[in-house]
C-alpha cells in the first residue's frame, strides 16, 4: 500500500467498517487489527464512531478530528481521503501537544485562583471579611470544606466556617484547640510548622461539622502573619487519600502566606481603628446641643480630608455659674491637625472645671491664661469666644466676651447683621490679658453667629483665589434673617465650604445661638 | 384627611417655620392610621420636592427654603422616636446592615435621609453618615462596618466627578453601591455609566432593590469610566475662565458698569455654575446633561427679573473662550439652540 512505510498510522477502512489494508505503523499500534478485522473490534471505540460518522457522511463540517487514547498515548484521526466506498485514516501521535496543553490549562485555573485569591483578601481591611474570603477561597480551591481559625482572644477562638455549598457560618468558640492534633502548634509557631494531615475521623464536631457531609481527609496549616501567627487553616476533603499533588503543595503554601498576612493586616487596622474611636471620643465636638431658653446649632469641618478632629473647637455646657445661665465655648487653637485637637481636649477640660465662675468671663480667661502660661510649649495659643445664654421673657440675653477672635454676629429679624465688639487678647501668650463682655438681647427668631477664622478665610469663589471674608459673609447673613439656628449654622457651613470648593482651607468651626419663634406655651 | 390636605398643612407649617405645627401634622396623621412609610414618603417627601420648585419659581425666598427643610429635619427626627418606629428601630436589624451617605460636596441631605429612616422601618440596621461625606471617611467606615451594601445620594449633576470617586471607592472594599438622586439623570442612566451596581428613582425603589440583595461588585463587571480629555481642560482652566469671562462680559453687557459689587458677585457665581455643569456633561459626555441644566436656570432667571437673552450671552461669550474643545462648544451650542427653541 502507499506509505507502507511511512513513521504514521494508516488505515483503509470500508464504508461498512472493515479494516482493508494497513500499514506497518498501524500494525504496531492496533495490534488486533489486520485485514477483515471490523475495526470496531480492533480500534478503541472513538475511532470506530468518527469512521461511522466519516463513512454516512454525517460528519460535522469544521468540527475538527477526533481524538481520543490508544493505550497510554492520544491520538488524533485526520480522515486523508473518503469516497462511497471508503475511508484513509492517517492517525498522529498528539501525546505531548495534548499533556502541554493539559497542563498549560490547570496552570490557567492556578493563576485565576491566585488573582481571584489576591483581591478578595486585599480587598477589605475588615476582619470578619477577610476571614471569610480565606475560607471560601480555600473550600473552593483547596479542599471541600475549610475552617479559619483564629489565635484565642478573650477566652475564645473566632471561627470561621465554608461548608462545601460556599455558606459562611462565623462562631466564637471557647474550646480546647489541642483536640486537633497539629493545631495548636499552628496558632502558636512562628515561623510556621510545616502542614499536618490528621485523620479526621477523629476531630471534634467542631471542626467536622455536619454540614461539610463525608470527610475522608484533611490538614492543618499555619497561617503566618507579620512576625506572628495570624491563625490557623483547615482543609477538609471529601476523597480519603492524604498529600497533596506537587503543584497543589506550593498553591496551598502561596495560599497560607497571602491570607495569614491579610488577615494580619485587616487585624491590626481593626484594632487600630478601634483605639483611635476610643481617644478620639472625647475630641469629638458635642452633638447634643438644646439649651434651656435657646436654640443652639453648630457644624465643624477639620482642615485635613481624611481628619475627625482638628484645632477648632466648641462646647455647651447647659447650665454654668450660680445663675440659669448656659454657657457656649468657640475657639481656636494654634495649628492643625491631631497635634491641636488635643490641645483643644485639654482646653475645653480646663473650661469645664472653670464653671463656677462663669459668671465672670474675664475671671475665666485669666485662669486659663495661667494655665496655658505653665504648658512647656509656650508658642501654643488660644483664641475663644465665651457666650453666656440665659432665657429673658421671650426673649434671649446673651453676654459675650471675645479673646482675640473674629467677632461674633447678630442676625436681626430685619436682615441687619451687627458685629458685638467684645475685644480682648488672646491667650496662652502673655502673662497679663485684657478683655471687655457686652450683653446683647435676642428677639425671638434673631441668632447670635459664633464662627472661626477658618470660615471667612476660606480662599476661593468663583475666580478661585478670593478671600470669603467678613463682608461676604454678613452680606450672605442678611438673607438668613429669620432662619432657625440649624438652617444658619447649616447655610453658613454650606457656603463657605462651596466657596473653597476642592481648595485647601483651614478649620471651620460654627455655633449659631437663636431665640425661637413660635415657642409652645 | 386625604393625604393632599395633609401634604399642604405640613407645606404651611414648614415654611412658616413652626416645627410644633408641623409636627402635629405628622402625628395627626399616624393617629389616623396612616402607616409610617407613607408619612415619610407621600406627606413630609413631597413637602421636601416642593420647597426647592418653589424656590426655582422665586415663590419662597432662600430662607424659607432652608427654613422648611430645618422643620423637615426636625418632622423626621420627630417621627424616628415615635412609638409606632420604635418596634423597628430597636430591633438588630436583620436584614442586614446598610451604610447611607451623600457624596463629597453634596448638601442636599434630606432624600438620603428619608431613605435611611424607610431603611430603618423596614428592619435594617442603618448607618447614616449625611451630608458631603468626604470619601477618606466614607472608606475607613466601611472597612469598620463591612455593611451589605452602600447606598449613594446626590442631587447635582456637578457632583457625578465625586460621585464617580466614590463608587469607585466603596466597590474597591468589596461593598455594592446603590445610587439615588436627581444628579444620576431620571432614568439613572449615570449611575450605570459611572459602575454602580444599582440605581433607584425613589426611596421604596431603593428599598425593595435593597430587600433582593445587590451582588458584590466585581471588576470583570467592566471597565470603569473616563473622563474625557476635555473635561480634564476645562477643569485646569475653570478659575481663568470664569475671570475671562467676566471680562468679556462687561465689554459685551454695558449694563454691567452699573452693577453693585452683590450683583457682580453673583453674576460670577452663576458663570462658575455654568462652567461646573459643563464639566459635568464633560465627564459623562452627554449634552442633554447641561441642555437639562440651562433649561432649568432660565426658569431660576426669568421668574427673578432676569431677561432671557443673559444666559444665552453667557453661554456665547463662554463659547468664545473655549476654541480648542469642540465637544465643550458643541454642548454650548445645543443648550443655546434648546434655549431659543424654547423663547420662540
């Protein structure tokens, strides 16, 4: 026959399926075929279906050749030449192609799992999530079922379950982690122990849950953190034989270093976080803010973006001195940042123990003088607006003192807008201080506007380079006559906020003191 | 009552200033058996929408505006400790924990509001930040709270480069973001541009996507959107603009000379609103955004004495300044060919 002895397989096969002639390649590889065999007998199954398939001429146009394993190699069968009669195979040894590309596929499936695995574990800084990600991720890929466990806190080990289905169950445990051999050492050692399969016929029910159904495997590995362990990982299998494949150990490995150092950080930032909640309460301006007699409003906005506090401040102290009187703090520490905001902590402590003298404000400022005189870091200073508020028939009387701050405004019911003249230095600077109280009286509807420096030097406006100033903001007042303190505090804010729009601006603090209207008798 | 009446006796109140006849208002409504979403949603809602058209329409000064929205916020938090909330808002909302907040810049707080307490009513456990929530702070919440989804609010247009920048930023901590608010267009057609993973016209809509679930953003879900060339221009160049253009104008308008530093101020103001909107067309690339806007301000104009032909020269005369963003003149050129369209 043609190419008898060519290095390929090729067969004559009838449109009835019988082997005619065969070359000696051929030979060696169907060893039960020779002529007159049907081939279905002599060749594995999927070449006798693409020659039915070739022979009736139902063969699917552009669907490629078939392929399929003769003994422990693959083969591809390219159909050289059909007639009515019958069919040339020429078959081709496709082993090596085949493996290549069997083995490029599972390394695809290996990168997917490692981004996918990359950005859900960087994804969040919360730790619940995190914990979570790394047990999905690890039942998904890794095992059937898996468990993270964390290092003991608080008497208890948080949990976190993935049952095969991808369900979450997340417990606080308070049980003994020596009942699963191996485990404990993996929340303990750093470095990490090495991976340890256990039978888990023998784990508590804890680990072998219910909903994880037949388990015939598992291991515990280390999760490392940064320089600690972050916890520890279990993988639950349903197959029963233990190890894991060569490529699967370094995936695995990969898996436990990346999840124990993001679940490492997501720790640290929570705990971080939740220190930071905690000093940063008593920074914190006040919310509530209802005086007896009086409406009082405020808004703050810290220079820096991503700050809670700054060196602005405000208090309300509802009932100060041995009067009904109330008593409002505004003020201004030197600088920004933290650094200020804590200054301001210690001055709005001083002020409170100050109360019982509030009647004199001028007494007041000469005691915190002195004590932001003793402070070793002198450069600090303070300006501050006091505010006494008391109820006056319908009406509000208010007296004021201002050390070295912008001066308060009056919003009358007639749209005039007035500055108070209460002048005095600031303080913390010098040793000797000078300040002047005016009383001022509130119609039902007028407010008194407390404000910070940061608010009529915000730069900006429509040009982008123009102070918001004093005039600008008395001429914005006059169409607020009448609003009720929130609405002023709100409008002001909104103002001088658009006005610097993206730009930089300093601390704005605002504390809008009214007599209300239309008070239910 | 029907609920029209008591929708006008809250409007009365409201811009009166009296929060103790508003709130009786919305008592008297619950007493009468009307259930607690409706009062939020179809008495103190509608009450809200009114108070920015009739500002528009020159009706109701700017304080009677910010007057009524106070009592509106004071009607709300009123409503919050009523008994018939309580049941809900006491509970550990198991549904599942939402965060609320408006973008950066975004003052309109109130629809947000009104979300987070229909949110509330119906078993969530909510977080509601308010107002211009800078985005920094928005994150560091999220990370915190690892809430079930975000739900976005903004009004303006202008604020879409900020709302961009939020989504963007919530979805990167593994959070699905639903956006509401007149800013995303009527049809939301924004907020899908922009990536979000849902959008809602109204706060029951809001609430019933809510209650489906809103799957965890992914990014095989798309690209995200950029901005074009043009907006990146004009959003160096705004300040030099807006100054330019105040030039130009004094040269075109001679009324101007007589202007009072207030009226120049806020004829300034009104060019740099203009400019901010057509960044924002800009950054969607969709005139209809700025047509819609133009629109808008020639009602806000004509009913405050303003002739019609102003803005049309604004807008020319900023044309006249922007030779090198056809996209930029082109928008300039609808909105000026919608705003005779609509004086003929």
């Amino acid at each position: 026959m043609v190419g008898k002895d060519a290095p390929y397989p090729i067969l004559d096969v009838t449109a009835a399926g019988v082997v005619e002639r065969l070359n000696d390649a051929a030979q060696e590889l169907l060893t039960g075929a020779s002529p007159g065999v049907p081939l279905a007998r002599a060749a594995p199954a999927w070449l006798a279906q693409a020659h039915r398939a070739v022979a009736s001429g139902r063969a699917r146009p552009g669907a490629g050749p078939a392929h399929g394993p003769v003994g422990d190699r693959v083969f591809e069968a390219h159909p050289l030449h059909a007639d009515a009669d019958r069919v040339v195979w020429w078959l081709l040894d496709v082993t090596g192609h085949r493996r290549a590309a069997e083995a490029l596929r599972t390394e695809r499936e290996w990168t997917g799992f490692l981004v996918e695995a990359s950005r859900e574990l960087t994804s969040s800084l919360n730790l619940d999530r995190c914990l979570e990600a790394a047990a999905r991720l690890a039942a998904r890929h890794l095992a059937d079922a898996a468990l993270v466990i964390m290092p003991m806190a608080g008497r208890r080990h948080r949990v976190t379950a993935c049952d095969p289905r991808g369900r979450i169950v997340r417990e606080d445990l308070g049980v003994d982690v020596r009942t699963v051999p191996g485990l404990d050492g993996a929340l303990r050692a750093f470095p990490p122990a090495p991976a340890r399969w256990i039978d888990p016929a023998r784990a508590p029910g804890w680990v072998l849950r219910e909903e994880f159904g037949a388990i015939g495997s598992a291991v515990v590995m280390a999760l490392p953190g940064h320089g600690l362990p972050a916890g520890a990982l279990v993988l639950l299998r349903r197959r029963r034989q233990q190890g894991f494949a060569p490529r699967e150990a370094v995936f695995a490995r990969l898996f436990a270093a990346w999840a124990g150092a993001a679940i490492s950080v997501a720790r640290l930032y929570t705990e971080q976080a939740a220190i930071t909640e905690t000093l940063m309460a008593e920074l914190l301006p006040p919310v509530e803010l209802r005086v007896n007699g009086a409406e009082v409003a405020a808004r703050y906005r810290p220079a820096g973006v991503a700050e809670l506090v700054g060196g602005d401040f405000y208090d309300v102290h509802p009932a100060a001195g041995s009067g009904r009187e109330a008593l409002v703090v505004l003020g201004d520490v030197a600088g920004k940042g933290l650094e200020a905001a804590v200054l301001t902590g210690k001055i709005r402590n001083t002020l409170h123990a100050l109360l019982p003298m509030a009647d004199d404000h001028h007494r007041v400022l000469e005691r915190l003088n002195d004590v932001l005189l003793t402070r070793e870091n002198p450069t600090r200073f303070v300006t501050l607006v006091l505010a006494s508020v008391a109820p006056s028939g319908p009406r509000v009387a208010l007296r004021i003192t201002s050390a070295g701050h912008p001066a308060p405004l009056i919003l009358r019911n007639d749209g005039r807008v007035e500055a108070v003249e209460a002048a005095g230095t600031l303080i913390g600077l010098i040793d000797s201080i000078t300040s002047s109280t005016q009383e001022v009286l509130l119609d039902p509807g007028e407010t008194c506007l407390l404000y910070s420096d940061g608010i009529i030097e915000a730069r900006g406006g429509p040009c982008g380079d123009e102070l918001f100033g004093e005039e600008r903001l008395c001429e914005k007042l006059r169409h607020c006559a009448g609003m009720p303190a929130d609405a002023v505090a709100e409008r002001v804010q909104m103002l001088a906020s658009q006005w610097v729009g993206g730009g930089e601006h300093d601390d704005m603090a605002i504390v809008a003191i009214s007599a209300p209207r239309g008070e239910r008798t | 009552m029907r609920i029209e009446e008591r929708v006008e006796a809250l409007w009365a109140a409201a811009i009166a200033g009296d929060e103790y006849t508003a709130a009786d208002v919305v008592l008297a409504a619950l007493d009468a058996g009307v259930p607690m979403e409706s009062v939020l949603l179809d008495v103190v809602a509608p009450v809200q929408a009114r108070a920015g058209r009739e500002w528009a329409a020159n009706r109701i000064t700017v304080a009677q505006e910010h007057t009524a929205t106070a009592v509106n916020d004071r009607v709300l938090a009123i409503l919050a400790h009523h008994p018939s909330a309580g049941t809900h808002i006491g509970s550990s909302g198991g549904r599942g924990r939402v965060v609320v907040a408006c973008v950066d810049g975004e003052w309109h707080a109130f629809p947000a509001r009104l979300l987070a307490e229909v949110l509330r009513l119906r078993g969530w456990r909510v977080d509601y930040l308010g107002a211009q929530v800078p985005t920094p702070h928005l994150i560091a919440h999220l990370h915190r709270a690892a809430p079930d989804a975000v739900a976005l609010s903004s009004s303006l247009a202008v604020r879409l480069p900020a709302a961009h920048t939020a989504i963007t930023a919530c979805q990167s901590t593994g959070a699905p973001v639903l956006a509401g608010g007149a800013a995303f267009g009527p049809d939301g057609r924004y907020a899908r541009l922009l990536g979000a993973d849902a959008w809602a016209p109204d706060a029951r809509a809001a609430a019933d996507l809510l209650a489906q679930g809103l799957r965890p953003h992914r990014p095989e879900d798309g690209p995200p959107h950029l901005p074009g060339h043009e907006y990146t221009v004009l959003t160096e160049r705004a300040p030099d603009l807006v100054r330019n253009v105040m030039a130009d104008l004094a040269r075109r308008v001679p009324e101007m000379a007589g202007y009072t530093s207030e009226q120049r101020n806020r004829t300034a103001e009104d060019v740099a609103h203009i400019v901010e909107f057509l960044r924002a067309a800009l950054y969607v690339a969709d005139p209809d955004l700025f047509t819609s806007f133009t629109g808008w301000m020639t009602g806000v104009l004509t009913s405050r004495g303003v002739p019609a032909g102003a803005l049309s020269a604004g807008l020319q005369t900023i044309a006249g300044r922007l030779p090198d963003l056809p996209q930029a003149r082109e928008m300039l050129e609808r909105a000026q060919a919608a705003l005779r369209a609509g004086t003929r």
